[in-house]
C-alpha cells in the first residue's frame, strides 16, 4: 500500500467513524422529534376543541418514527461501505431535511393563525354554551380562568340571557360559590382572567421551543446528508485506487 492509499484509506475510517456517529445523532434526533410530537399532542389536545389546527403534532411524530427507522438501517448501511445505498441514505435524509425545514416555517407561519382559531373558538363555545357545555367548561375549570378576555364575556352571551351570570366552572370553590346576578365591585368567588390571555402566553412558552428544536433538526439532518455524499464519493475514489 503506498502513501496516497494509506491516506485514503485512514480518511475513509474517519469519515465512517463520523458518519457512524451522525447515524445516533439522526436516531435521536428522530425519537426527539417524537417525543416533541406526543408532547405537545398531550400538551395541546384540551385545546383541539377551539383550535383543531393544533393537531399539526401528528405529522411529527410520523417523521420521527420515520426517522428512527431509516437511522435504524444505516447503522448497517455504513459498515458495509456500499455507495449507491449511501447515495439513497443522502438523498432521503436531505428530503427529510427539506420536509422538516418546510415544516418548521409552516409551523412559525401558522402561529398567529392559531392564535386566532384558539380565540374564535373560546368565544364560539361561550355563544354555545346552552348547547355544549364541557369543552369550555374544563378549560375554564383546569386553568382557573373565566370567559375569554375577562369573566365579564360571559354576560353578553346567549347563555346568560343578559344577567351577569358566569357557569360554575368560573368558581373557585363550587361549594361555596355566588355565580349569579354578580357585583362587579364584590365578586370575589370567581376567576377574573380571562382564558384566552392566559393559554396564549402558556403556548407561545412551548411554541418557541419546539419551533428552535425544529430548525436545529433539520440542520443537523442536512449536514448528514453532505457527509453521507461525500463518503459515497470517496469510497468510489478508493476503488479506482485500488484497481490501479
């Protein structure tokens, strides 16, 4: 074996041994984008009631199980030094970086739009309350608020019949509790704040965090995907060496 062989053939460990370590990377960040996905499925699935746009999680977790399947296969893939599969594994995490960077601008894009199907919702559900009551109910129930902007929303509602009424879900304590005929200046049984101000500022706090993981992500993914070529590339370089 001469120097330029010797070469070669220690940069193609190297560049294995990197590419074996971007295979985990790849595995994990899979499973991560996962975990984000049933997170903020569980996270966000009280509020799919008012704001059905929220159930963009799905396609998340479905890009992460794909993800783990393919980091999966090329930790066989690698070892065996065979370019054309190298070439496959290039062009399919480069897609799936192309999927996930679209994704992510989607998701950042799609943030005030949520915003707004979030409020119509809350305020739709408060006009339907006689109807269907349990959607808000919990809501109003699980983050100790009351109506959307403030609990004085409830008094314009059909509901309500124009009496300053707020449902028992506005209560503190349901035992002990005057939701009825209420004094502004006096009615200190109820929650105040109001639902949509509260969630709004919760979301935001999770939105910003999985939109910087999702554009980390795809990063990452796209640099696999030049390794992965360039591998490909050098390991056909080896063989014309070798043949000579």
């Amino acid at each position: 074996m001469n120097t330029k062989q010797f070469k070669t053939t220690a940069f193609m460990a190297f560049l294995k041994t990197l590419m074996m370590i971007f295979n985990l990377v790849f595995f994990l960040i899979g499973f991560t984008l996962m975990i984000i996905g049933l997170y903020g499925l569980k996270f966000f699935q009280q509020f799919f009631a008012f704001a059905p746009s929220l159930s963009i999680y799905y396609p998340l977790i479905s890009i992460g199980l794909f993800m783990m399947l393919v980091g999966a296969l090329s930790f066989w893939c690698t070892p065996k030094g065979i370019a054309w599969l190298l070439k496959i594994y290039a062009m399919v995490i480069f897609l799936l970086f192309l999927t996930i960077f679209s994704f992510s601008i989607f998701f950042t894009v799609k943030h005030d739009s949520i915003e707004s199907t979030l409020k119509n919702g809350i305020e739709r559900s408060m006009q339907n309350y006689q109807n269907s009551s349990k959607a808000i109910d919990l809501l109003q129930a699980k983050f100790k608020c009351c109506g959307s902007k403030n609990y004085t929303d409830w008094f314009g509602t059909q509901w309500a019949n124009q009496h300053k009424n707020v449902p028992k879900s506005c209560c503190k304590n349901k035992n002990q509790c005057v939701n009825q005929d209420l004094n502004i200046l006096n009615s200190t049984d109820i929650y105040h704040k109001g639902c949509f101000s509260k969630i709004d500022s919760l979301i935001n706090e999770k939105y910003l965090i999985i939109v910087c993981l999702n554009f980390i992500s795809s990063f990452v993914i796209l640099g696999g995907s030049f390794l992965s070529c360039l591998l490909a590339k050098n390991l056909n370089k080896h063989k014309y060496e070798q043949m000579s």
